[in-house]
C-alpha cells in the first residue's frame, strides 16, 4: 500500500527473498515496472547488487523478469564479489602479519569480520566496500605507518599537519584515520580507534569490542 517507485519495491522484494527464500506477490509487478538503469544504479548504490545476482544465480524464473541485460549484469557482479572475497582474505593475511610484527592488537569490524566468519551461507551474497580494522588509540598511528611499510598511503590526506580536513576540503572523521590504499589492494583500509561515530562509540567502546573479540583463522586479526 505504500506509495514507493517501483525500483524501490523490486528491491525489497529482493530483500525479501534473500531472508525468506520466498518471492512475495509484488516482485515481478515491480520487476515489470522498473526502468533497468535505475534499478541497476539504485541497487549498486545502496550496495545490494550482489545479493540480486546471488538470487539470480539461483533463480532463472525470477531472472527471466526482468530484460537479459540487466540480469546478466547483476550476475557479473555477484561473480566478481567472489573473487573480491578471496582478494579481502589475501589483504587481510597481509595486514594480520604487519600489525602481528608491530604487536598491536587489532580487530576487524564490520564487513571484513563478515569475511572472515560469514554469517551468509555464501559470503559472495554481501557487498564489501572496504576493511576496518579498529586498534587501541594509542597504536593507531603506528598501525598506519605499519601498513604504509607496506606501500599503502592515505587516499586523502589531512591538508596540513594537525588539520581537521582533508586535502579536498572534506572533514576528516573522528572515529577512524584517513583511509589506506595500495595500487594492488582492492579494498582501501580504515585504522579505526573507534566502532563508529556517534551513539555506536557511546554503545560500543574499544574496550567492549577488544573484550568480545574471537580468534580468526588470520594470524594477527
């Protein structure tokens, strides 16, 4: 009953079949009724590309819904999201082993946890944009020189020492450093000294996450 775009009910409704395994009524009409190239950028922009090509994978009836392009392009990208998955694991062994050297603790958050223990039956379903490693303020310096060791540099340094700002004028975020890249990585790395900004800092503190934390299967993480 609500008012919503069609692109914006086909994508529940993919969500919907991503938790239930069930395709609700209102998909195909959606489906239907959706332009392909908002459907394609709104869901790459909210990041849920990959888990329509996991069901499209799955699914040729649900496929045939919509025009072959577009399904063909849902399925590319949930193929190159594995790929991305063994890529995360391989920059994650790399990290592991430099903070490891440098003796500092380190916890990985968010979506590279997820990599490392799935919660997805397949953990190519999720779309991960970049890694977040959270150590203790203290170090979180000397993680970033640990890494830059390694030829990673800042994606967008501070515009001078101390500033608040980026180099483009974009403030910098409190709860994590500036983000590391490498030419070869295919994830840019977030230092965190924090969960996240806000009330997630004020709920989830360091010294919760480090007492929650468990063992991965990468040394140093």
């Amino acid at each position: 009953g609500v008012d919503w775009p069609a692109e914006r009910r086909a994508l529940f409704g993919f969500a919907a079949v991503a938790v239930s395994g069930k395709v609700p009524r209102y998909l195909e009409p959606a489906l239907a009724q959706s332009d392909p190239l908002t459907l394609a950028r709104d869901a790459q922009r909210l990041q849920v590309h990959t888990m329509i090509g996991a069901i499209l994978t799955r699914d040729d009836d649900l496929a045939k819904q919509m025009p072959a392009d577009l399904a063909l392009f849902f399925r590319a990208m949930y193929q190159a999201n594995r790929q991305r998955v063994q890529d995360a694991l391989v920059q994650l062994a790399e990290i592991g082993a430099a903070l490891s050297a440098a003796a500092i603790p380190a916890v990985v958050l968010k979506g590279g946890s997820d990599i490392l223990s799935p919660i997805h039956v397949d953990p190519a379903t999720r779309y991960v944009g970049d890694l977040d490693v959270l150590v203790p303020a203290n170090r979180a310096q000397d993680a970033a020189a640990a890494l830059c060791a390694l030829g990673a540099a800042p994606a967008a340094p501070p515009a001078y020492h101390g500033s608040s700002f980026d180099w483009r004028g974009q403030r910098l975020s409190k709860h994590h450093l500036p983000r590391l890249v490498r030419p070869d990585w295919t994830f840019p790395v977030e230092i965190h000294v924090q969960a996240g900004p806000g009330a997630v800092a004020a709920v989830l503190g360091p010294d919760k996450v480090f007492g929650g934390c468990v063992p991965s299967g990468i040394p140093g993480l």
